[in-house]
C-alpha cells in the first residue's frame, strides 16, 4: 500500500493499482471516498465527489501526478445518489465522455430535489415543522439545501443498473446489491471472488450512516436499513471499501455493532417518551442544542430522529398525538 500526500488531497493505493482518492468536503465530514479502478484501455471512477471548486481543483492534481487525462475514464459508477457522491458525476461525463450508472431510483431523488426548477426542500421542512422545529430553523434547512443544487449540476445522462445484476469493471465481476435506509437505490458491489465490497455509505468503520426519513421515498428507512445490515453481515469479505473513512477488514462485525447501536438509540429514545415530546425535542436531547447553528446537521439529525420514532410506531412501542389545534405531531411511550 503506497501513502501519497499533498496540500490538495490524499490518495492511497491499494492492491491491484486500486486508487483511494479522498475528495474535499465543505462541511465535517471533511473528504469522500472516490475510487480509482484501472482498466485495461483506461479507468472507472466511483463515486467522484460533491461539485465544488476545491473539489475539482484537488482531481486535477491528482490527475497530473498520476498522469491520468478525463479521456481515459471509461465509466463512472455511483453507490448512490447524495451530492457529496453524486455532484460531480455530471462534470466527470462532459470532461471525460463516460457513461454514468446508477439505479432509476437513486437519479430519481435527484431530479426530484435538484431537477430542472432548482433545489424542493419543501416537504422535508414542512415535515420538521409538523414535528415541533421551530420555523426559523426549518427556513434555515431550506437556504442550505438549496445551495446544494450548483454542486451537484450538471447533472448526468445515466444509464441505468439495478439490484440483482452483475457488472464488470476493474479486472473483477460485481454483483449489485441493494441497499437501502440510508439511501433509497443505493447499490453496493460484491466481488464473491475476491472478497471485496464497495459499500457505499451502508457500513463504514467508526462512524453510523445516516438512516433518515425523506418524504416520498421509504416510511420506514430504519426498518430497511436493519435488514439490509442482517444481508449483508453474511457476506464473506476480507476487506471493504466504504464512502467515507478508509478501507476496513471486519465487516460483518461491523454490521453487527450498527445494528446494536440503533437498538440502543430505540431504548433510549423509548426512556424518554415516558411524558410527550416531539420530534424535535427527541432530536435535541439525543444530538444537541449546538445544531441549531448548523443547519446541514440539523437535517440530518432530525431526519434520523424522526426514522426512530416511526419504527417504535410502526411496532407498537410508541404512539402520536396531535396538539397545538391539530398542528403538531408529539410522541409518547404506548401504554403510558
């Protein structure tokens, strides 16, 4: 494994020539994992990062040092559909002339929130709001989730994979495998063969993916994501490959200390409800007051809390009242 560093960005090499670019974030996750896989007339890229100007900066040093031009990128090939992968998938295709592949759903979200009229946040807010947030906060989610609409266009013409399928790239076939609760469409690859898997943002070491409700899509995202956790765990892999922190042995040990940690997440949100709360009361006894002067988190951190209080209702552990004439939506322990 060869280590190379710079100002610009971090890139490691792993076996096979496989590069680990590390693409800038603005915001604390601070980089996204694309990666590199040679080919024998060129490269696919996955996953190549959110569009912004250090961003793309950062590419075209890498690029250079490893003599690499946009006309030799054969494909670019998505996990899944959030900006910090998705952005700049677009740009990538008109440099380079590749075929972008990700799953109908996933491009769907992106029309659907980003499409040709500009960045709809509408829905999510009014769901906040129904929850308890307060509306200066919810308008502040709006004005962040809009300025995500330049970084993530152009957008792509894409061709279209699914769950189920193989494809071949980087030396090895791949077998596409669903995966959703973080994100709906998210597909993972799996080289039975090599025991290796691109796993998106579904398992990463260290930190928890984000399992959040979005209006119109999975109603039940955490549910989703559990059972996709039990799938995957029984996969054999001698190393993963994920969206965000470095490559990682362990997996199916991985999947099982997610799964323990959102039930440890449900009983103590479950203590709480002893005496009504709402959404976003929850959200701020679990995540803080410190997010209401950061929007981005914020969204994050009540769409998750909210993805809790639906699976405790859905099974029966907890159940919503309304107050406030109809206008609010609060919670309490079923029984109490």
């Amino acid at each position: 494994m060869d280590l190379e560093d710079s100002r610009e960005i971090e890139t490691t090499e792993w076996e096979g020539g496989w590069l680990q670019v590390k693409v800038p974030l603005p915001f604390s996750l601070r980089w996204v994992n694309s990666y590199v896989l040679p080919e024998p007339d060129g490269y696919t890229v996955i996953d190549p990062g959110l569009r912004t100007e250090e961003a793309i900066a950062a590419w075209e040093s890498v690029m250079e040092r490893r003599r690499i031009s946009f006309h030799d990128i054969r494909r670019i090939v998505l996990t899944h559909q959030h900006p910090d992968h998705y952005g700049l998938a677009g740009y990538f295709q008109q440099r380079s002339g590749a075929p972008v592949y990700m799953t109908r759903e996933a491009f769907a979200y992106t029309q659907r929130l980003w499409g040709e009229e500009g960045a709809s946040s509408e829905e999510l807010s009014a769901l906040f709001r129904k929850h308890g947030m307060p509306g200066e906060l919810a308008d502040a989610i709006d004005r962040d989730f809009a300025s995500f609409y330049k970084r993530v266009t152009p957008h792509p013409e894409v061709t279209f994979i699914e769950a189920g399928e193989r494809m071949k790239f980087g030396g090895l076939e791949w077998e596409l495998i669903g995966a959703g609760g973080h994100a709906l469409g998210q597909v993972l690859f799996y080289s039975r063969e090599k025991e290796v898997i691109l796993c998106g943002d579904q398992v990463m070491p260290r930190i928890t993916p984000n399992v959040g409700v979005v209006p119109g899509e999975d109603d039940d995202p955490l549910s989703t994501f559990l059972d996709s956790l039990s799938e995957l765990g029984r996969l054999r892999v001698k190393l993963a490959f994920p969206g965000h922190r470095d490559p990682f042995a362990g997996f199916a040990e991985r999947t099982e200390e997610l799964r323990l940690h959102h039930e440890r997440r449900l009983a103590d949100m479950l203590e709480q409800l002893t005496q009504p709360r709402t959404g976003f009361e929850l959200c701020e006894l679990h995540f803080g007051e410190r997010l209401r002067s950061n929007p981005h988190n914020l969204r994050f951190a009540m769409a998750e809390t909210l993805a809790h209080l639906y699976y405790l209702e859905r099974r029966g552990r907890a159940e919503r009242a309304l107050s406030g004439g109809g206008d609010m939506i609060s919670y309490r322990k079923s029984g109490e």
